[in-house]
C-alpha cells in the first residue's frame, strides 16, 4: 500500500529530540529522510546513556525510517555536497540557532536560489526575530518563559518539571504540519517557502484554556489554580488505600453526577462548584471516599461507571496496559545489533495510506557512499572526499 508522503525527500540537519522527532513522523508517513549528520560524532544523543545493545536507547525511539549521511558541512566540499542534496529535495529542516546556517551558506535564500521549490523549516526555540532569538534554552526553558510551567506546580505553589518535553515534542509536531501544508500550498504555486517554528511560541499557542482567564480579566498566577489544575474536587488526582492514585475528571455536571450516584453519596452532585470553606469540604469528603479503596479496587469499581475516573500508571503499566495493545501503541522493529526493540507506535490511524516502520535506525553514515553515488560521484572522487574526510564512512 503506498503511503501518504512517498516521493518526498527531506533532508533533515536536526539533532537531539525535536527536529528529528518531526522527521521521524514524516518518514513514518513514508518520506524519504536523510539525516544530514556532522562527521566526528553525529547527532549527540546517539551517545545518549541506556544502551541496548552498543545504542542509544533514546536515539532509537526517533530516528527511524531514516538514511545517514555524514558530511563536513564547514568545508567547502561538504558544502558542495549538501547544496547538491537541495537540488533533488522537497523539505530542509535545520535546529540551529538563527545565523548558523546563513554563516555555513546553507540557509533559506542559498538553497531556494538553486531550488526555487524547497520547502525550508527553521526549528529554533525562540524563533528568528525578537530579543531572545540567539539565547541557547531547552524545553524547560520554554516551558518556563510562556507561563506553562507556573500552571503546573506542587500542593504548595512549587512549579513541578513536567514527565514528558512539552515544548520540544510540541514544535516538532507544529513543524510537521506546517510542511505538510507547505507541500499542499506548493502544488498550487510551484514554489516553496521559509518554516520559521518557534518552542516558545508553539508553548504560547497551547494556552486558550488559561489564556481565557488571563484576557477576561481573571489572571492566574505563578502555582494558582483554574478548573483544569484542580481548582475544584471534581477534577484531581486522589490517594488510594494502597497509596496509589487515581484521577476523576467529571468536569461536566452529568459525570459528576455518575461518580456521586456510584459512591452513594448523591448529595454532593449539587456541591459540584461549591467555592471557599464549601470546597475545602468537598475536598476532604472526597478525599475520603478515595482512600478507602486500593487503586485495584477503585479500577473495578469505576469500570462500569461513566465518570472519567481512570488510575494513574506507571510507564511499565501503561505500556502493558489493553488499551494500549488494542491501540498497537507498542510495535516491535529489528535493529541491526539489538536484535527486536520495542518502538512507540503512532499517534494517529489511516486506512487508506496509514504509517509503517519500514526501516530501521540507520549508523552514523551508514547511506553516505550510497547517496554520493546518486548524486553522480565516481568512486575515485568518493574515495577522494573520504579520504580528506569530508565525508565519513560508517564504521
């Protein structure tokens, strides 16, 4: 079955989580992606602790589906190379900081001079204008500067470091779409254009929720609350007997009325935005009926009751969790020295051109002589670039 994005070549300069977490879901959805991959050590999380086998466990989990090709992109060759690269390409994607790749004769206005169709994304955390466009940050940075980590804090104000990369895994996704919608602009125009994607302003852009409060003259503070924090008893996260948790989220008045109804307890249905020394109550009433029973417990109890109360798992749990099989969020891939790894699934379902691992985590290098040979070089000038190591070859 042809996939969605066959014929479309990328050539992906990115590094670490989020560039090539956006590359891996374009080679999922069967782009051709050429990680473009310096030649000392590669994209560093490659040498990322928690090994199976001699990789990085990280690495693996967004770098499949992919080539490598590993060029000197400071030499005048290996600059050479890439531009050539552009010419048989669709999409660049580069994570530098704003100047780098204009200082390399790589950016924007060099490839599309040869390549007036090149779709060019730039993934940057704070984008390439504005007063904070050269400062280095990584996603608690980001998180940080656009208000959602105040949002997210402790029972006493402290601001909690989110489990997952909201920011990085985010503005990989954004960039995502806007190629994709670069593509389908392209097929009407003929011609590409610059991507500038911004962590911070992908952060920013996921706030309507709170940002609500902010412009309707109800301003949430650094550790506040607002009905999706647990503001109020009906949407929180309750210890267990068992000193496990679960978690309710009846927002709306009938699943509220469904979890009061099912603990006997059906004169809180009218309490449900009871505010002051009225919520306090409510808190600790509630807090109560979930001690009373394990997690165990509580997840056979509610398992017939429509009230959005599920259990808080670990990783573990979750990934041996029935939905998440039923969901094939767990796939296994075979990687060359590894053996069968396991590899998160995809977030999204198509019947008609649906995504696959087709391939699996490439070595640093490993498709340089291949797509040399491609792009029209002899052997005796491939020789040649290895040998002054504009190129490397995989080990």
């Amino acid at each position: 079955m042809k996939r969605a994005l066959e014929g479309i070549r990328i050539l992906d300069l990115s590094r670490m989580l989020p560039g090539p977490y956006c590359s891996m879901m374009l080679g999922d959805l069967g782009a051709e992606v050429i990680k473009v991959e310096d030649t000392k050590t590669g994209d560093p999380t490659r040498h990322a602790p928690l090994r199976i086998g001699e990789e990085s466990a990280r690495f693996l989990q967004v770098n499949r589906n992919k080539k490598s090709i590993s060029i000197d992109l400071k030499a005048p060759e290996g600059r050479d190379i890439f531009l050539k690269l552009c010419l048989t390409a669709d999409v660049v994607l580069e994570q530098f900081r704003p100047g780098v790749v204009a200082r390399l004769g790589l950016d924007y206005s060099a490839v599309s001079a040869l390549n007036p169709r090149i779709i060019y994304c730039s993934l940057t955390g704070y984008g390439q204008d504005g007063p904070h466009k050269e400062r280095g940050g990584h996603d608690l940075n980001y998180i940080a500067l656009a208000g959602v980590l105040g949002l997210t804090a402790d029972d006493r104000g402290k601001p909690v470091i989110p489990g997952v990369q909201i920011a990085d895994l985010a503005g990989g996704m954004a960039a995502a779409i806007a190629i994709l919608a670069s593509l389908i602009a392209r097929q009407g125009t003929g011609r590409g254009q610059f991507i500038d994607v911004s962590m911070f302003d992908v952060v920013l852009s996921m706030l309507p929720v709170p940002a609500a409060s902010e412009f309707a003259g109800s301003p949430i503070g650094v550790g506040g609350r607002y009905i999706l924090t647990g503001e109020y008893p009906f949407y929180n996260v309750y210890e267990t007997k068992d000193g496990k948790y679960m978690t309710i989220g009846a927002l709306e008045p009938k699943f509220w009325s469904n979890f009061c109804n099912a603990v006997g307890r059906e004169e809180m249905t009218a309490r449900q935005f009871d505010s002051g020394p009225g919520r306090e109550r409510l808190f600790d009433e509630v807090r109560a009926i979930f001690k009373s029973r394990t997690q165990e417990e509580w997840v056979e109890f509610m398992r017939e009751v429509d009230a959005c109360c599920e259990p808080v798992l670990s990783m573990a749990e979750a990934f041996r969790h029935e939905q998440t099989h039923a969901r094939e969020m767990i796939r296994p891939m075979e990687q060359p020295g590894c053996g069968s790894i396991d590899q998160l699934g995809f977030a999204y379902k198509m019947s008609g051109a649906p995504p696959a691992i087709t391939a699996p985590v490439p070595s640093l290098g490993e498709n340089t002589d291949q797509i040399l040979t491609e792009l029209g070089f002899s052997q005796s000038e491939r020789n040649k670039l290895f040998e002054a190591g504009v190129v490397r070859a995989p080990e």
